[in-house]
C-alpha cells in the first residue's frame, strides 16, 4: 500500500468533481438560497467564500453557453 487515503480505481481528492449543467444549475440555487439563509452574525469569510463559489459557478455557467 503506498500509504495514500485512496485506493486504485478510486477517484482522488485532488481532481475537481466534474459536474454536469444541470447539476450547477442545482448547485448555484442551494448555494444561493443558503446564502439568503445566513444570520446577521455569521462569519464575513464564510460569506466572502460562498459568494466567490456563487460567482465562480455563474461565470462556468455563462462561458459554457
């Protein structure tokens, strides 16, 4: 074993998950209403990382029509 969390065949943590446009199109709407849902006192760099997630996933979104 070479000491690895994976094992062969198995997809690595080090790949981005492929995902379809559909499936984006779901991802970007939970993101976006979790974002809606956040308290007053939720952390500023949670919110800084899932807008950047949200703006990320509308530009793959826009380039891939």
């Amino acid at each position: 074993m070479s000491g690895w969390r994976t094992h062969d065949g198995q997809h690595s943590d080090r790949q981005p998950i492929k995902r379809s446009k559909d499936e984006k199109l779901r991802l970007l709407q939970r993101l976006k209403e979790e974002q809606t849902a956040f308290k007053p006192w939720a952390a500023a760099s949670v919110k800084a990382a899932l807008s950047k997630r949200i703006a990320d996933l509308e530009f793959e979104l826009a380039a891939s029509r």
